[in-house]
C-alpha cells in the first residue's frame, strides 16, 4: 500500500513541473509494471472481445414492399449506377445526369408498373444493433421471359412461369465481402422456386469477368453467343455434365432430333429441356450483346455459401465489384476500371 500513499502525494500537490510528472509515471510503471501490464491487458482483452462481438454483420434479406423500401433502392443505384466517376463523367458530357429527387420518382414509377406485372425487388439489410441499412438489391422478374421459353416436359399451371429473370443486381460498393451478393441471388432464386419457376436468366457484360466468376460459383452457364447465330432461338439441354446449347428453327418444338447424337439417353430427365428464343429475350431486358447465363433450378440447393473473404483474398468474387445483371439502370465498368 506505500506506493499508493506515495501516488496519493503527488497528486496532491501543485508544485509538480512537465519533467517531474514524467518521472512520477516512469516510477509507477518500473515499479508495478507486472500488475499494470496485468489489468490493462485483461481490460483491453475484455473490450476488444465486446466490440467484437457488437460489430459481428449481420445480414437479412426482403421484399421490398413500403414506399421507404423503394425510396432506399432508389438511393442505392444512385450511388452505385449514377455517382461512378466515369459514369458521371459521361452523363456530364451530353447534360442529362439526373437529380437524386428526379431517380427516385422514376424508380418509384417502375418498380410500380413491374411489381404489378409480377416482377419483385429484394433488399439486402445489414443490420448494426437496432440500426440497419439498404447494401444491395435484386429483382426477380416474369417481364423478360415471357413468349420467350418453351417447354414439352414441364408441367405447370398456365400462370406460372417456367422461367424467370434475375436483374437489377446490385451491391454498395462500401460493404465488400459480406456475402450480399449471395445471400440476394439466394433469397431470389428460393422465390422462384416456390413460385414454381425451374430456371432462371441473367445477363452479364462479357468483359466483366469477376461478376461471370461469381455467378458461376452460383451454378449458372453460359449460352454461348456462337449458339445463337440465325434466329437466335436455341434448344438447352440440361445433363449431368454440363449445359447443351443446340440452334433449333422454332421455339415450339424440345428439338430432340436434333441433339440425340450429342446428348447422353441415360442423363435426359423431364424437366431438363427447354427452348429459348435468346434474341428476344436480349431484347425484352435492353441487354443485346451481353452474356446470357442460366441456372436450372432444384429444390435443397439453393443455400448458396457467404462469400466472405479475410482481408488480402485474391477471389475475383471478393475484390469488390458489381454484380450487374441486365435490366434497367447504368452499368458499372467496374471491371473495365481493373482492367486498367
């Protein structure tokens, strides 16, 4: 107890300069620097353990449904479709970027007209305690694919359709690695199963390799473009060992004379086979030119894993880019930028 009557002393008088309060904090610490050492150590161990455990994400994903949903979608692609530098930049040049104010109504004005012909937009949420905000979103859509896919062997009910598209995806560029990209195609393509759709359409630039890595590691395949030379309309067959692309002359036939001497007998099932007419589709989504991908939907593989990376990762998926599919909105050049 000495050494804290002696502490006690000298912050009790006044008489202390600069160098003597130095010398009296090199005294303490040389002399209880085990016991100090000690709990300050265990007081920031404790601190550290708490931060940690408060600042752990947390991310859910929704339907946007309110007009604030819509207001924060609004805001999302603003920031990441409209406020690029060399997005702007263009905008700038020809005088047509558009106010924050005027993005939000005519967001609100689409979303509107698309939800009331089937189509829905999912929010990503990360969620800081009682706080959250809007770091991604997606849209699940009947719109594109309509008069556009054709199939003999699934059967469903005539107002549920066999295919959907996923567009509009987008995720805040200040919260990489958080697995929102996944978690959105997730949620969308759950929807569409229990919608009753088997399999779902995107588009991707072609020179935006890290989004086609990452959407590969989801389970989509690519149509590849020299397939869909003529009429554009193509027959895919689903197997075991990857995706068959065959140019067909009509979108109301499976085309099975045609690809029975590519395409294994044992590995048909009934619902692996449709027609796509890819033309229209580019056309129906404003995205002629860019990758067509497609996924085959299946009940219990879904749950796509979070692509959450540690620091220093070199996974493309992870680097931070956009996971722009087709639709509405400015495109990033995200992947032309790196590139450079």
């Amino acid at each position: 107890m000495l050494w804290l009557i002696f502490v006690s002393l000298l912050n009790a008088t006044d008489a202390f300069t600069s160098p003597s309060r130095q010398r009296r904090s090199i005294f303490i610490h040389q002399f209880h620097d085990d016991r100090i050492a000690y709990a300050i150590g265990a007081k920031r161990n404790t601190r550290s353990k708490t931060l940690l455990h408060a600042s752990l994400p947390s991310i859910s994903v929704s339907q946007a449904q309110s007009n604030a949903d819509i207001l924060s979608l609004a805001d999302l692609r603003y920031k990441e479709w409209i406020l690029q530098e060399d997005d702007i930049n263009e905008l700038d040049k020809s005088n047509s970027a558009p106010s924050q104010h005027s993005f939000r109504l005519a967001t609100a004005e689409i979303c509107q007209e698309r939800s009331m012909h089937g189509a829905i937009a999912f929010l990503a949420n990360y969620h800081h305690g009682d706080e959250y905000e809007i770091v991604g979103a997606a849209e699940l859509s009947p719109i594109e694919t309509r008069g556009c896919i054709h199939s003999n062997n699934v059967h469903l009910e005539s107002n549920v359709p066999i295919a959907m598209y996923a567009t509009d995806v987008v995720t805040s560029s200040s919260h990489r690695r958080l697995g929102i990209g996944s978690k959105l195609m997730n949620e969308l393509e759950n929807t569409a199963w229990r919608l009753g759709c088997r399999f779902v359409f995107l588009h991707v630039e072609c020179d935006n390799d890290a989004a086609i890595d990452f959407y590969h590691g989801l389970g989509y395949l690519n149509i590849k473009h020299d397939s869909l030379d003529g009429t554009g309309v193509v027959l895919l067959r689903f197997t075991e060992k990857g995706l068959v692309v065959v140019p067909t002359m009509s979108l109301n036939t499976t085309g099975d004379e045609n690809v029975d001497a590519v395409v294994d007998e044992q590995v048909q099932s009934d619902n692996a086979t449709i027609t796509v007419d890819a033309q229209q589709l580019a056309t129906n989504a404003g995205t002629s030119g860019q990758l067509l991908m497609v996924k085959k939907l299946q009940e219990s593989n879904n749950d796509h894993q979070d692509d959450i990376r540690p620091e220093g990762s070199t996974s493309k998926a992870a680097a931070g880019f956009s996971y722009n599919a087709g639709g509405f909105g400015i495109k990033r050049k995200t992947a032309k930028k790196r590139k450079k």
